[in-house]
C-alpha cells in the first residue's frame, strides 16, 4: 500500500469511529471504550484484506485462470463471453494479478466500518430506554 493510500484508510478509520462512538455529554466514555472501537474496526479492516484473497481462490479466480468446476467456471459459463470492466472481469484480474492498493484500502475501510459497526451493536451502552 502507497503513502497515499495509507493516509486515506487512517482518515477514514478515524472518521469511522468518530462516527460511531457518537457521544453525547451525558455519556461517560472512556479511553477502553474508544480503543474497544478502534480494535474492532482494525480487525474488521485486516481481516477484510487478508479474507479477499482467500475468498477469490476459493471461489475459482485463480492465478492461473478460472479453476474448472468452480463457482467463478459456472458464472462464467452461464455468462458466455465477459466483457471488459464488468465485474466479472474485475474480480477475474484480481485473482490472476491479485488485489492493487487501492482495492486494498477500499476493503480495509469497508472492513474497518463493520467491524466498528459490530462493535456498536454489542455495545452494552447503546441507546437504552429510561
């Protein structure tokens, strides 16, 4: 991943969990509270990198091609001739040549924001009724 793109997946995790925390002055949050949010997001950004590669492999997008008797061998055969920029194709390039940096950092900021989302909903101080 470039600078560039490290920069970006930082702002967006930090406005993630501003946005998630979403305090008000009669809540009491602490410092476990904010880095119970920033690990899940973390995870949830890693673990969407890390799973992308996995899941292509595993769905027929090989380095070599499409893997006969796969997922990706039905769809495409169900497809007939893919063209170019679809989405089809995109992921074909992406198990041949793997994911680039900037699809890294957008499965990194996707990841990060359900992870920090899941985070929020076990949250034992969610919005309760009084």
């Amino acid at each position: 991943m470039s600078s560039k793109e490290k920069i970006y997946f930082v702002v967006h995790l930090l406005l993630i969990i501003s946005s998630t925390v979403n305090a008000s002055k009669s809540d009491d949050w602490t410092f476990t509270d904010i880095m119970k949010y920033a690990g899940m997001a973390a995870v949830g950004g890693a673990g969407a990198v890390v799973a992308a590669p996995v899941v292509l492999a595993a769905s027929g997008f090989t380095t070599t091609g499409i893997a006969a008797g796969s997922l990706a061998a039905v769809s495409q055969a169900s497809l007939g001739s893919v063209a170019g920029g679809t989405v089809f194709a995109a992921l074909q390039s992406a198990g041949a040549a793997g994911i680039g940096g900037t699809a890294s950092a957008i499965l990194a900021t996707t990841g990060a924001s359900i992870g920090a989302g899941v985070a929020k909903m076990f949250d034992s101080k969610k919005n309760k009724e009084d």
